[in-house]
C-alpha cells in the first residue's frame, strides 16, 4: 500500500505539460498536484505515532486503502483543476497512514539487529515507487492519457486491500490515550503557511505574501511548542529533540528527499521543455539509475549492519553532491545520456544513505520514543517532497518569466540554478552526518565515563 500511495508522488510530473495545456494554468500551479499530495501526507503523518497507539494496524490500513481509492477516482474523472487537486488531497490517506505504519512494524518486530537490512527492504518499497513514477506517468500518458494513471492505480490498491485484509493484524495493546486537536491544528497551519509562503519566491523575495506567511509558520511552529508542553494529550512527544544527534540526522533525511523529489520534478520537465522529448521518453530517462540504486537498496542495509553507518552515510552524501554538481555544470546542455548517467549518479548516494539515516537516526532514540522518531522523520520526509518540488519549481519559474530569450532557453537556466541550490543542499548533508557522528561520539563517552 506504501508502495501504491507514493506511485503517484513523481508519476505526474511528467505529466505536467499536458495538464498545463488542458487546464490552462502554469507550471507553478499544475506542481500542486504534487506538492498538495505531499503537504496532506505530512499533516497525517503527524499524527502517526498517535495513530499507531490508538488503532490496530489493520484498521490503518483498511482506512489507507479506502480513502487512497476513492480520491484517485475523483481525480481520475476530475473536469477541472480545483477537483482534481481535491482528489489528490483525498487520496494522500493512503500514503500518508501506510508508510509509517510499514517503518513501525519493522521497529517494533523485527530485532534491533537486523534493523538495517529490514530498513534496507522498505526503503526499496519507498524507493521503488518515485522510481518507476516518471516512467509509468509517462508510459501512460504517451499511450492512454494522465486520467488512466489514477485508474490503474485505484484497481491495484483495490487489489491490495482485499490481500491485506488477510494478513494484518494486531501487534500490540491499544490505547485510548486523548488527541491532542489544537496542537495538530496549530501544526498543520503551521506546514501549510510555509508551504505556501515558499511558493511565492516565484514572485520575487519582495512579496510581500511570502513574508507574512513565513512570519505566520514561524509563529504558528512556536506556539505548537508553547502548547506541547503544556498538554497531557498526546500527539508528539517532544522529547525526541533533546537528543541533538537525532536533530542533525532527521535534517539530513529532509535533505535527502527533498533533492530526491525536487530534482525528480526538474528532470521530466526539463527533457519535455528544453530536449523537445515526448512525456514517454521524459519519463523513462530516469529509470535506468533509478532501478539499478533501488535494488541495491537491501544491500546498503547489510553494509550499515556490518560497516557501521558511517560509510554507506559520508559516501551516499558524496554521491548525491556530485551528481547535483555536474547536472549543475552542464545544466544549460543536458543530454538524454547525462540525464540519465547524473541521475543515476546521484539516486545511487540517496538509495546509500536513505533509509541507513533514518536507521540511524532512530537508533539514537530510546525504545519509548521511537513511534515518535519515526512520525518527526516520516512526516519531515513528505513535507521535504512538498518544498523540494516547491521550491525548485519556483526557482525555475523566476527565470521562466523573466522573458527576452525562448521559453526553453529560461527553462534550462532556471534548471541550473536548481541544481546549484541543490548541490548546496548536499555539502549541508554532510555537514549533518558530521555533526551528527561527533554528538553520538560525545554520548558514548560521556555514558562511559559515567
């Protein structure tokens, strides 16, 4: 079900194009399909440390399949934009509850032991999805058109759901602890102020728009704070943070999702608007890398568990900077072979270092906290979609409409200067593992010594 919910996180992109034409909006509008997915799936997963406690994983799941089908269908029968993003929004349900429900289990059955290789396995469900998105999206398009992806999609979780009815079940004790609605609220307002404020950098960084609504997150993610440590509800556990290991790791995986997505929605649109490719080769260009970093997925798990997380970490974050470094160099002149081989390049560092950060990051965590490690990272995770696509959009459309050369000459420099800002990203990737390492280091001592 995982699996099936993030399919469609990158299967649009390529997509874009088309809606763009038949809807009659711009690239920073139709990137919402994707973008309004993302952000719903945050908002839900902050609840799912709550949600893990409260329900069976059974009901999650079954609420999962549902909602996810019958948003699909909405979108896939959608006679205009504002429907079509309402049923994206719907059908967040399913990823959104799913994932973390998938990370929990392998936490809370599987050994401490194994945790890698575990982690490994439903990285490369996570993984696989975006992975296979663009070439499915554009597959189906090319041949059928954007409607059939959200059919195709709804009969494949129907078949989901009538196989995991069969075998979820119950794992542990349920309690009926209280939830905590205005925290949430406050939260949710919180992600959808920065969101939105972000996606004004189009406009200019004098918007005046994009101020306040930075002003009003920032407000809003203090006042969250403010009202968690004063509630006895539950829905976050806040505790998570005085680990300051676990801070640096949990940015490294906003990081690392963030270039995965983001550069994931600049490459299909690139090769459509600048290459002059059809959506069906636009969307098989980042396949070939993509396959091959995704199956070694269960192998860089076993290489944590033997290796330690230092050299799948340091050498993925190198991996992923070099690949943005050299899309970022050649950006004006991109190639269907450099697409592909950059790519590869660097979904080869994110497959290394993914799931092992997160892997990582949770280890940090004492057992009582980790449900809520898992909501802090998977939630960071989608939210890291949600701007990476955001913010990268935005970056290109400010050289899109600056106008005075050809559409597809701005493209390719607004391409550019995404892979600049995400190459950036990188070198603050490894800052993080860094810092990371040296506060577990000083842990391990300080326990030592005590």
């Amino acid at each position: 079900m995982s699996f099936v919910g993030i399919l469609t996180e990158t299967s649009l992109n390529v997509t874009f194009p088309t809606m763009m034409t038949q809807f009659r909006v711009s690239l920073n509008v139709v990137q919402w399909t994707t973008t309004g997915y993302l952000l719903m799936i945050a908002i839900i997963m902050i609840c799912s440390s709550y949600l893990n406690e409260r329900f069976t994983a059974k009901q999650l799941f079954i609420w999962a399949c549902l909602g996810f089908i019958v948003g699909s269908m909405i979108s896939a029968f959608a006679p205009n934009f504002p429907i079509l993003l309402i049923g994206r929004l719907i059908s967040a349900l399913g990823a959104g509850l799913s994932t973390p429900l998938m990370f929990n289990l392998v936490v809370e059955i599987m050994p401490r032991k194994k945790w890698g290789f575990y982690m490994g396995i439903a990285g490369l469900v996570v993984a696989m999805a975006p992975t296979i998105g663009p070439a499915f999206g554009g597959l189906i398009n090319y041949y059928m058109n954007w409607r059939w992806i959200f059919i195709i999609v709804s009969l494949l979780a129907l078949l989901v759901f009538v196989c995991g009815i069969f075998v979820i079940g119950q794992y542990h004790e349920q309690k009926h602890n209280g939830f905590d609605y205005l925290s949430f609220l406050t939260l949710s307002g919180a992600f959808v102020c920065l969101t939105v404020g972000v996606n004004q950098i189009s406009n200019g960084i004098g918007d005046l728009l994009l101020w306040v609504l930075l002003i009003a997150a920032i407000v809003l993610f203090v006042l969250f704070v403010f009202l968690s440590k004063r509630s006895d509800k539950k829905l976050l556990d806040l505790a998570v943070f005085k680990q300051k290991a676990f801070i640096f790791g949990a940015v490294s995986y906003f990081l690392l999702q963030f270039i995965n997505i983001g550069t994931s929605f600049v490459l299909p649109n690139y090769a459509q608007i600048v290459g002059h490719q059809t959506s069906l080769v636009a969307g098989f260009l980042l396949l070939p890398g993509s396959i091959i970093a995704g199956l070694l997925n269960p192998f860089f798990g076993r290489l944590y568990d033997s290796k330690g997380a230092k050299l799948p970490l340091y050498l993925g974050g190198i991996l992923m900077a070099l690949g943005s470094l050299l899309l970022a160099i050649y950006g004006l002149n991109l190639t269907t072979m450099m697409i592909m081989v950059f790519y590869g390049l660097l979904m080869l560092g994110h497959r290394m270092a993914f799931s092992n950060t997160l892997a990582e990051a949770l280890k940090i965590q004492t057992g009582s906290l980790h449900a809520d490690a898992t909501a802090v990272c998977q939630t960071s995770q989608q939210l890291a979609g949600s701007m990476g696509t955001t913010i990268l959009a935005s970056i290109m459309a400010i050289w899109q409409n600056k106008g005075g050369y050809s559409y597809s000459f701005l493209t390719a420099e607004g391409s550019q200067a995404a892979f600049c800002f995400t190459f950036a990203l990188g070198i603050v990737i490894l800052y993080s593992y860094w810092r990371m390492f040296s506060l577990e280091k000083v842990d391990v001592n300080r326990k030592n010594s005590l």
